[in-house]
C-alpha cells in the first residue's frame, strides 16, 4: 500500500512550455514536483516506485487522452488524489478534483488538496 509523502507532486502536462512554467511555480511554492510530457512519459517514470501526495494532469489533449491517463493513475495509484487542469466549463468526472488551468486556480486547489 502506498501512502502520501508530503510535498511530492506529479505533473503530466501535455505542452512543454507549460510544463515548465507550472513546475518552476510548484517549486516556487515549496513542492518538490516530478513532470513529464504526456501520457507515455507518466507511465515510463512512475514505475520506479516513488510516492506522491498529488498527481496533476494538464488540459492541452484530448479529453479521451487526459481521461485515459487518469484512469490509470487512479488503477496503479488508488490511494493518491487526481487533480485535472480544465479549460473554462469543462469537467473530468474521473478526476478526484477540477479546477480551471489558471495559476491563481490550480495553485490554491494544490495547497487545499494534498497537504
């Protein structure tokens, strides 16, 4: 059984400039964050048997895309919370928790989630 391990977090996003731009404000904001682009890249790196206390999952894929990969997240991950980054009206129903892919959004939701 996994367990939380404070301050870690896991980005999937799926736009490499934003992929850096989120990781510089979770460091920033004192998480120590692990990111990859897309879905194959998650996979590949979350073999290694590290614990996270959070996963967050992009919004620039397909819906199918990020939904796929939450549902495995959610298989080999079951006791680590999900939080997908949507455009404005959009909802993941697989996701533990949505927010609007807005820094002042997500960063607020990523404090109130996991720790």
């Amino acid at each position: 059984m996994r367990k939380k391990t404070t301050n870690r977090v896991f980005q999937i996003a799926y736009d490499e400039s934003l992929l850096f731009t989120r990781s510089e404000m979770l460091r920033h904001a004192g998480y120590d964050v692990t990111s990859v682009l897309g879905n194959s890249a998650a996979k590949t790196a979350l073999t290694s048997g590290q614990e996270y206390s959070l996963f967050i999952v992009g919004r620039d894929a397909p819906v199918e895309t990020r939904e796929e990969m939450i549902r495995w997240l959610k298989e080999n991950f079951p006791t680590v919370q999900v939080l997908a980054l949507n455009a404005p009206h959009e909802i993941l129903p697989v996701a533990d928790y949505n927010v609007v892919n807005e820094p002042g959004e997500w960063l607020v939701a990523v404090r109130t989630i996991a720790f």
